[in-house]
C-alpha cells in the first residue's frame, strides 16, 4: 500500500529534488480545514499510483521557506516534480476524480 511520507527542510532536497520519477507534494497546514478535507484524498492516490508517483506533505507552518521558494499562497496546493522541477500545480481542493485526472495526464507525458 502506498504511503504518504512527510518531507521537511532536512529531507527536501533527497526525497524531491533527487527523486527518481514523478513527486506530487501537498502543501497543508494543521489549521487549514480545506487541507483536512483532502488529506484523505492525497493518502488514497498514494496508494492508487503506488509505484507510478512518489507523494509527500509538507506543512507550511513548520517549513516556511520552502512554501516561499515555491511561492505557496494558498493551501493546500499540490506541485507536481520531474527532475527537481515544478511541472504542473493543482491549488485549492477539488474532488479525487479532478486530482486523478490532472495525475493521468502528467504520467502520460513524462
């Protein structure tokens, strides 16, 4: 089954700018009832596309300077990394067939 992992200031570099293949990271906070609402969504398609995609969280709160890098304004926003670069976003919730179809789509390009 596949499993979301969280990622953080220490980890960020090995575990999404090194990753092998496609990484999709949220970007949540505790306090941000939308993100709440799709965490459950996001631990789904983990285990959905176990093997296909690599999925993190990353709360905002706690590692600041990473939301700022990659100018997080909203939450929760899911980037999308290939070869350590955002190639596609999803900002705001939406249900799992929208999160689905923008995850087919990008694994049909890379």
């Amino acid at each position: 089954m596949g499993k979301v992992l969280s990622v953080d200031n220490s980890t960020w570099d090995k575990e999404v700018l090194s990753a092998d293949g496609l990484v999709m990271v949220d970007f949540w906070a505790v306090w941000c009832g939308p993100c709440q609402m799709v965490s459950p969504i996001v631990e789904e398609l983990a285990s959905e596309y176990e093997g296909k995609i690599k999925v993190l969280k990353l709360n905002t709160d706690d590692n600041p300077e990473i939301a700022s890098r990659y100018q997080i304004m909203s939450i929760p926003t899911l980037n999308f990394f290939k070869d350590g670069k955002v190639i596609d976003r999803i900002v705001g919730a939406a249900p799992k067939k929208q999160f689905k179809e923008k995850i087919d789509q990008i694994l049909s390009k890379v």
